[in-house]
C-alpha cells in the first residue's frame, strides 16, 4: 500500500507539471484529489480496524517530535487533516479540537552556554493567539531535561510599574514574581553561576502552530502538532516545520483506567502510522532549546561566534550600515555632480550662443 500511494502522488505530481497547461489540467486535478482521498481512508481504515493492536496494547507512549523538511510538508498536513478530521476515539469523553496558536519563545543562558551544556532550558514563552485573562498567555519556564518530571517549574509572570531593585529592569527577572525569583536562582546555582544576573536573551523563535487538541471535559491532555518555526535572532530569514505527538503531563488528571488507556492507544497508533507512511523521517524524543540552537547554527555558522563575542556582530553591524549610508552618498553626490556639470555645459553653450 505506501509503494502503491508513493507511485500514484509522484505520478500525480508528474502529470501535473506535463499537462497543467493543457485542456487535460481537469484530470490532474481529479487524480490529485483521489490521492488525498486514498491517503484519507487509508488513515481512517487503518484506525478502526486497530492496525497496531499488539504493539500499543498496555503501552505508555512517550513523546515523539519529527522535523519535517520542505518536500514533505504537503504529505505531512495531509496526514495530520485525516487523523483530526476522520479518526474519532472511542472512548466519546475524549474530544479532538482543531485550531491555530501563535506564539514566541525567547531561550535565555549566560555567555558561555552554559545553560545549553548542562542539558537545561530557561524560556520565556509568550501565546499571542490566548485572551489577556488566560494563565497559559505568557509563561517562564526553567526545565532539566535529564529530570523532566521532577525538574521543570513554571513561574508566575507579573508586571512591576515600580522598579525597586536591579532585577526588575531584567529583561527575563523583571517578569519574574518578585517571592518566586529565589526558586528560580536557586535552580539556577546548580550550573555553578554566581551571577545570575548576567543571563540574557540566547535565542529567539516565531512559531505558528496547527494544533489538534484531545480534550476530556475542557481539560486539554494532549495534542498532535504541526508547528511552523523561524528563528528569529542571529540568523538569516528561514522556516523549518516541527511535528509533534505530546501528552501533557497534567495535575488535574481525571482520567479513568479505560480513558488513560485510549488516550495512549490513540497516541501510539498515530505515531506508528505516521512512522509507516515516512519512515525517512528521524524521531527524537525531545525537541527544545539544544536541537533549535543545532538548526540555528546550521543556518548561520557564525552565530555561536556572534554569541560568544557579541561585539563581533556590533561591528558587523555597524561595517554594513556604514558601507551602506557611503553608498547612499556616493550615488547621491554622483547624481548631483551629473546635474551640475549638465549646467556648466548648458550656461556655456548658452553664452557662446550670444
């Protein structure tokens, strides 16, 4: 079945870029549409009929992230509008709502990354798409990946109109709730920094999320993602696309034993599907500040360099706006140097006339 769905899309797309342009563009575009809906109900057939029976039975699924390139993005959100759209679980308490975040991350770490060597993460997190009166609109949040249960903590963001000590001009502590900041340094003294102070802004992204969230009563347990990502600082104009399969570990759990259960199953199955129709897509286990700093390194190999001596990057900065404004003048006095020979020429020939 995937090398029969692989041959029909490649010769879809094939016909297409023959035949757009001639009166037979109407059955390309009927091919096309039986392939979306041979994927859709192969996705859907799969599903009801438990094809991963043996394999997600009594299995706790784990989170799953894949980073998707370009050339699959439109087999991927295919992919993602079956299971959302035709795949209902079978426990009925449990609900699939679709919609769309918009949202920025800001990673903060000390010059010498040591944030980022310790396997540790410091984010600001800010839900532009949430109501102002929501909780989850904007968020701090200090993670350990080797203790993700035990090891991450959420701060309370409050906004201070008086500022009373250095930390509240802070960029990241000023945000921070003035009786929660020594939680937060503490967590941090366990990278051996006496300064907390001198953390700053590591690296920024701009994401917008198609979010698929399985509910039970309003209350959200988890979500399969499709996110749009730039990186912001320190890099060049890019877009990568990040999937992702997540549980929420969540403390107001009310799940029954068969509700838990067929929250995983459904979890399991989607990612196993997923993994059968683009096996050539790696699985991580975790995607957060270590595997963007990778990719945006990857798109900018000076970065690190900017990061460490930042400096580097002013006087880049300023080489390039200073070339730029000598460019500006030059083309500015050459064109008037232009004018004003053409005067010279003119009141010439203008009195030798006389």
């Amino acid at each position: 079945m995937i090398v029969l769905f692989e041959l029909l899309w490649l010769l879809t797309i094939r016909i297409y870029l023959l035949y757009r342009s001639s009166p037979l563009f109407s059955i390309v575009k009927i091919l096309f549409l039986v392939t979306v809906c041979i994927l859709t109900c192969t996705v859907t057939h799969v599903f009801a009929n438990d094809a991963f029976p043996n394999v997600c039975q009594n299995q706790k699924f784990k989170n799953t992230y894949y980073l998707i390139d370009n050339k699959d993005i439109a087999a991927v959100s295919t992919f993602i509008r079956g299971i959302s759209r035709d795949v209902p679980f079978k426990e009925p308490r449990l609900i699939i709502y679709d919609g769309e975040l918009t949202r920025s991350i800001t990673y903060y770490d000390f010059d010498n990354l040591e944030l980022l060597n310790t396997n540790k993460e410091l984010m600001h997190v800010f839900n532009e798409s949430l109501p102002e009166n929501r909780v989850e609109k904007e968020e701090i949040i200090f993670s350990d990946r080797g203790e993700l249960t035990e090891g991450m903590k959420s701060f309370t963001v409050r906004s201070y109109n008086k500022k009373l000590t250095p930390f509240d001009k802070h960029s990241l502590f000023g945000r921070v709730k003035r009786k929660e900041r020594p939680i937060l340094f503490e967590m941090l003294s366990t990278v051996n920094i006496e300064k907390p102070e001198l953390i700053s802004e590591s690296l920024k992204l701009k994401s917008i999320e198609n979010v698929n969230l399985v509910t039970h009563f309003g209350i959200p347990y988890g979500a399969v993602t499709l996110s749009l990502f730039s990186v912001v600082d320190f890099g060049m104009p890019n877009t990568s696309f990040l999937l992702k399969f997540e549980i929420f570990s969540n403390k107001e759990n009310i799940l029954t034993a068969h509700e838990e259960s067929s929250l995983n199953m459904f979890f399991c199955q989607a990612d196993k599907l997923f993994q059968l129709y683009f096996p050539h897509i790696k699985s991580s286990s975790w995607f957060g500040y270590a595997e963007y700093h990778k990719l945006a390194t990857t798109i900018l190999p000076s970065r690190a360099s900017f990061r460490e001596y930042p400096i580097l990057f002013s006087i880049g900065q300023i080489v390039c706006l200073s070339m730029i404004g000598f460019l500006f003048i030059y083309l500015v006095l050459g064109r008037y140097s232009k004018r004003n020979d053409f005067r010279k020429v003119a009141k010439s020939e203008f009195k030798g006339n006389l």
